[in-house]
C-alpha cells in the first residue's frame, strides 16, 4: 500500500477467543498488511472510541476484535462518522463478521488486507424502539437461556444447573410470542421467534418444541446461537414485522445477543447500518 492507513483496534479479552498473544499476531499481521496500529483499547476497562476521538487521531479504521455483543456496542456508537469498520472474529459466535467476510479466522482477514482492498457497505439492519440488531433479535420466554449464557461464563457450576432448570421450565410454560399479520403454523405461538436482517428484508423463523426433552435440546441450540438446530416453521421475509405476546406480558428479547425490556408488542423494520463496514469477503 502506498500510504500506511490508520488503524484504532478495539479488543474484549472476555470475549473467548482474543487473548494476549492473538491480540499481538493481529496487530503484527495488520502491520504486516500496510496498516498503523495507531491506538488500541481493551473494552470494557475501557471506552471504545467515539467519532470525536477518531477524527481528532486521523483514524481511518476502527477494528473490532471481540464478540457480538462488543461489536454492536462499538459500532452504534460510531454512526455517522465517514471512516470504516472493520469487524473481526473475537467472540464465540462472530455472526456479523461472518457475513462480512466468511467463517474465516482474524489472522486470514487481516492477510486479505495485503492483498485486496476491502469493500464498505451498509448492510441491512434491524431497527427496533430499542435500538438497531446488527445480526438480529430473538424474542420470547426461550431468550432465558441467556442466563444460562451468563452462568457460563462465571464457570459457576450450582448456578448454571439452576439457571438451565429454570431455562426448560420457562422455555415451555412462558408466554408465547405470535407475529398477528403473519400466516403462523401454530395458533399458540412460538418459544422463540428469530428476526434476521437481509438486504431485502427481515427473515422470520418461530421456533416450537413438543416436550421438555425437545425444549432442553431447542435451548442448546439458543445458548449457542445456532438457530437453525431443532423444529421451527419459516415464517417468510418482510420490510417490517409485529410481535406480539397475546397474554399480555413482556416479552423475553435479545438484541444481538444482549438482553433488553420487551413489552407485550414489539415493531422492527429493515433499516441500514449507518456506518461503512468493511467486507473482506467479495474484496478484489
């Protein structure tokens, strides 16, 4: 490259696959590829960058090596600014770096870099009250797995029996979530209802179980963000959707995988990421 681009690497060391020495064969790979790593933060000891601190540093990248969670924080909170960012695999399920760029390590990506230069796009997003879902929403009484999440990562082993039991118990007597204007397979709703951005509209999939052993199985598959394990109706593709709890109660959300207050109805949209992305994945 001509001219040394530079780069603000944000990492969570929490998130479970960017320790130490990662972090420093990412930062020597990045170098190698012709970029200055001109400042780094370790999230959440410290705050990611905002747009006033990249514009005052002449940053022209902000990389995020972390999980899903992280890289929906950092990047919100960059809208607006007219650099890009490149999002890395830091995490255990790294949904928006794999669209971006293939189920491909942090290492690989950061040797593309050398090669090609990295497409920006805006991808479709999830626009909701609560704010957008860069990788999508899951909405119902199945969002308690979650806590089982949680329980994990403290290794506590009492707590995450306990929390799994409470899991399957919730997972299948909590209120249910239905979408009214949608031709739904099943009258009583959905344990769990994923909502999944694509350029030309929101994927819905409601997700059922027919016994406790099936709701043990269907919570695995939430835990590890793998929707697509396990008995579930395809609901089809819509620029908005309403989901609603017939009974009244708040609905269970996760927003990229983070927990938030639903109440008995919810609207999300087809919206756009308000920041360039870089995509390494069609890069030429």
């Amino acid at each position: 490259m001509a001219q040394a681009r530079k780069i603000w690497l944000v990492s969570n060391p929490d998130s479970g696959s960017n320790d130490d020495e990662t972090l420093e064969q990412l930062v020597h790979a990045l170098r190698g590829a012709g970029y200055d790593v001109a400042g780094m933060t370790r999230f959440p000891e410290e705050d990611a960058p905002g747009i006033d601190q990249l514009v005052s540093e002449r940053i022209d990248i902000l990389a995020v090596f972390a999980g899903d969670g992280t890289v929906h924080s950092t990047v919100t909170g960059v809208y607006g600014w007219d650099g890009g960012v490149l999002v890395l695999p830091g995490g255990t399920m790294n949904i928006l770096s794999k669209r971006l760029h293939g189920d491909v390590p942090a290492l690989e990506i950061a040797e593309r870099l050398a090669n090609a230069e990295p497409r920006r796009v805006r991808p479709g997003v999830v626009g909701s009250r609560h704010g957008e879902g860069l990788t999508g929403v899951l909405a119902g009484p199945g969002t308690i797995w979650n806590e089982v999440r949680e329980a994990l990562r403290t290794s506590n082993v009492l707590e995450m029996m306990t929390a799994t039991k409470d899991a399957i118990a919730w997972s299948a007597t909590g209120p249910k979530v239905i979408c009214p204007e949608v031709d739904c397979a099943r009258e009583e709703g959905y344990a769990a209802i994923t909502v999944t951005p694509h350029e030309t509209g929101l994927e819905l999939k409601g997700y059922y179980a027919e016994t406790l052993a099936d709701y043990a199985g269907q919570g695995i598959a939430l835990l590890n963000r793998n929707y697509r394990t396990g008995p579930h109706d395809e609901l089809g593709c819509f620029p908005e959707v309403r989901l609603v709890c017939p009974e009244g109660e708040p609905m269970g959300l996760l927003i990229d995988g983070e927990p938030f207050d639903g109440a008995s109805e919810e609207l999300f949209r087809l919206a756009t990421c308000e920041v360039d992305l870089l995509e390494t994945i069609n890069a030429r």
